[in-house]
C-alpha cells in the first residue's frame, strides 16, 4: 500500500465537504494539522468557480489567490496566459464597493465555455494547493456533489492536478466516478452523460479533452481514491460488484446528515410537511463491512469517542455541523454567531425539507429568521435563477435548456416545468454563497445543519457558545 492510501485510510476524523465554502480552507488545514495524525477533511468543491472570482472582486488582499493560480500556470505553462486574463478580468484592487453587484460566472449552457472551464479547473486547483500548503505533508480531500454535473469534470480534473489525496461524491448516482478519475490522471478524454428530462441517459454529455486545453506534455498524475456517499447498503453492495463502478471505500451516511439527503424509504410527513425518516432509512453497516471496502460512518456521530485503531473495514467518523459552527468554517462569522445563540437558548429547529432544493433531493434546513428559511423573506425575495447549478435540463426546439424551479414562474413553466415543483423552492446557489460571505447585497442566507445536540453540548461543557475547530477535535476524541 502507497503512503498516499495509507494516510487516508488512517484517519479517524474527517471533516464533510460541506455548502459551499463551509469546508474551507483554513477549517480543513486546521483539523489536518491535529498532533494526532488521525484527522483531516475534505475541502467543499460547490461553486467555487463563483467562489473565487467573487475573492478576486473583494480584493485578493493577502494575495492567496494570486500565488495559488501562479502555482496552476507554473504546473501547466500552456494555460498561463488564460489564468493570468481571468485573474485579471475578476480582481478589484482594494475590493469592490459593498453595495456593488458581484461580477457573475458566465456558465452557459449544458457544456460550459472555455473561460468557464478554464476558471472551475485553476479554482479547484487553487483550493487543494491552498490547503495542501497549510498542512503539508497532510492527506487532504475534496467532497463533490454528483447533482451539480455540467462543471463536475473540470473540477475533478482541477483536484487531480493538485494532487488530491482523496475525492468523496454524493447526491447521486457515483457509478461513473472511478472511470473518471483513472482517465483524468492521465489525462485521457471523458465525457459524462447528463440528466435530461424525457430523453434517454447518454444522447447529452459534457466532455473533456484534457490535452487540447492543458497541453500534451503533462506528466500522469496519482489517482486520488474515490469514496461514494451513500445511504444504502443496497447501493453499496451494487456499486463494489461492478470493477467499473467500484470506488475505493464508502462513507455511510445516516438520514440525519446535513445538507441533501436521499428520500425517506416511506415518504411519511409531519404535521408542517417536512419528512420523516425511520429505522428502515438506516444503512445496514454490517452488511457494509463485509463488503470489506474500507468506509466511514456519517450523520450523527459527533459525541466524544476516543481515537481508536481500526484492522476491519470501518475506519471512523466523518462530522459535519460540529465543525461547520466552529470559528475556523467558511460560515460569515455573524451568521455562524446567530446559528450558535439559537442552539445555546435551544431555539434552532433544523428540517428535512423535500421541496427546498431544485435538484428535487430532500435537503437539511436550520429554521433560521432572517435566512431564505423565513417565510417572509422567502415571500419578499425576487425568484430569479442566475447562478444556475442546480438547474435540471429538458429539450425545447431541439436545443437543450436550463430550468430551475426556484427562478421566476413564468420562466420556469415556460421552459416546460411543472408549477407544483416551484412551491417552497428555495435558490440554493445563492443562499449558500451569502451564508459563506460571498452573497449579491441583498441575497438572505440558507442555513443547512445536521445533528445540533452535540454543538449545545460542547457549548456547555466549554460554558461559552463560540468554539474553535481545536476545541471540537478535543472534545470528538475524549480529550477536552
């Protein structure tokens, strides 16, 4: 076994991949460099095309940004010259004005242009390098959702060349990922078949030709693993018979995990409408371990246990919301703060909510005032879709287009899409971006959470509600 695979399957402690940005840079590097050796995380891919031109117009102040997409232009000269153009097209010296609009990503339509291509590559790059210079000599990982698929290539071709340890995929059918991954380390052609409404899997895809756009001269790179997030051990099962689709390990994911979520087995709603899951949405982890592919347990697994060393299958945890509130995350300090006071006085009520996310999977949304989650902010804010990664695609005189239905009514329904779908919708791209800082002045934030129980503990046991990424590492293993 290489020392890559070895450290990853040596960790104990992983951090999700999640919102976007929530994972950040400083939260993963902060958990990796744990004396232990035990930890590390995986580092959000959602949108961070749009996340770092939107770093690039508030500044680029220290200059991080700048040295990442140096190291991106000095591993492929062929793309320096386009790095150094959309460097320049999206940076503000000094930072924009804050009550001035966010420069958009043009991303076109189902294969993206170039520019975008170029951008979602040097910026995943850019986040894996950024992370692997703060824990150096660190496995780091990076966490993909599989619902997202029009810039989902060039992003894992950008996390390849920077020598990801490790890729984690959910919200989706991961079958096609190992592939993947094997061609774009060597920097072979894919393509992947999109989902589009009423025509068969695979008449739609997006492709890459990593030599015609990063040049004939690169070097094979190391393959990351790749670990599916799933919910089943049905689909496990599935997936590790098959050596196209088996991935190298599992996380297992509880129905109480932040973020999207399969649908309940049963489909059963309280008395608000929000879903309810049961003992039969439970992975069977038994069934798991004798798959005999290394995993994680997810969802619900943020109480203390100590670090132990694992000769069998499942290798440990991977915490989300733990991690999410502490004062490393990429969460706005002030939202993280008002999320923190509503645990501490017991007032946050968090959701599975089937109608908020456009990709149509049930999502986790912490009931917050002021966020998307208010129903008057909800009712007051303008529906328009004009981020669009989670648009779902349908054909309309023969071309394909891009609808979403938490965008306007009548462009919705004019592009085919049902009215009943747009009930309760929420604009996902947005809300996430503003929760992490990064929003269009105005945009409210949405707030996604899982397990809270173990915060509120913590917060008493350190008798005060703010937390660093240290402080919840001590208390997950016993030592705080």
């Amino acid at each position: 076994m290489d020392p890559h695979t070895r450290a990853v399957l040596d960790l104990a402690v992983t951090v999700g991949g999640m919102g976007a940005e929530i994972s950040s840079v400083e939260l993963v590097t902060a958990v990796a460099n744990h004396p232990s050796k035990r930890m590390s995380g995986n580092l959000s891919s959602v949108a961070l095309a749009d996340v770092y031109a939107r770093r690039l117009q508030l500044g680029d102040a220290d200059g991080a940004i700048k040295k990442a997409f140096t190291a991106f232009a000095q591993k492929v000269p062929s793309l320096r010259a386009d790095v150094e153009r959309l460097y320049a097209a999206y940076h503000i010296p000094g930072g924009k004005a804050p009550d001035a609009d966010f420069k958009a990503v043009p991303l076109g339509g189902m294969q993206p242009p170039r520019d975008v291509q170029i951008l979602t590559i040097v910026a995943t790059f850019a986040h894996v390098w950024r992370a692997k210079q703060g824990a150096p000599g660190r496995p780091i990982g990076i966490n993909f959702l599989r619902k997202i698929e029009h810039g989902l290539i060039f992003g894992l071709y950008g996390a390849v060349l920077a020598e990801v340890d490790w890729v984690v995929m959910g919200a989706g059918d991961p079958s096609a990922i190992p592939a993947l991954l094997t061609k774009l380390a060597r920097h072979e052609p894919v393509e992947l078949p999109i989902h589009v409404a009423t025509v068969p899997l695979g008449q739609y895809k997006v492709a890459l030709t990593p030599r015609d756009l990063a040049g004939s001269d690169l070097p094979p790179m190391r393959r990351p693993l790749f670990f599916a997030i799933l919910s089943s051990h049905l689909q496990a099962q599935g997936l590790a018979a098959n050596p196209v689709t088996r991935p190298d390990g599992f996380v297992m994911e509880a129905p109480i995990a932040g973020g999207h979520n399969a649908p309940p087995q049963k489909k059963v709603k309280d008395e608000r409408g929000y879903y309810i899951y049961g003992p039969e949405d439970e992975a069977d982890i038994d069934a798991v371990a004798a798959l005999g592919l290394p995993f994680w347990v997810a969802g619900g697994r943020g109480k203390p246990a100590k670090l132990e060393t694992s000769d069998g299958p499942l290798r440990g945890r991977q915490i989300g919301t733990l991690f999410a509130l502490s004062a490393e995350s990429g969460m706005a300090p002030e939202i993280r703060k008002k999320v923190l006071t509503l645990i501490w006085q017991q007032k946050l009520d968090v959701v599975n909510d089937g109608a908020a996310s456009p990709s149509s999977y049930p999502f986790k949304v912490a009931l917050m005032p002021g966020t998307v989650a208010d129903p008057a902010v909800y009712g007051e804010r303008e529906r328009i879709c004009n981020i669009g990664h989670l648009r779902g695609w349908r054909p309309k005189n023969g071309v394909v287009i891009g609808a979403c239905p938490a965008d306007d009514e009548d462009r919705y329904t004019g592009s085919g899409g049902a009215a009943w779908r747009m009930k309760g919708a929420m604009c996902l791209c947005n809300g996430l971006l503003a929760t992490c800082g990064l929003g269009q002045p105005g945009e409210a934030p949405l707030v996604t959470l899982g397990d809270i129980a173990p915060v509120r503990e913590l917060q008493r046991h350190l008798r005060r509600i703010e937390y660093t990424a240290a402080e919840a590492a001590a208390w997950l293993i016993g030592e705080l």
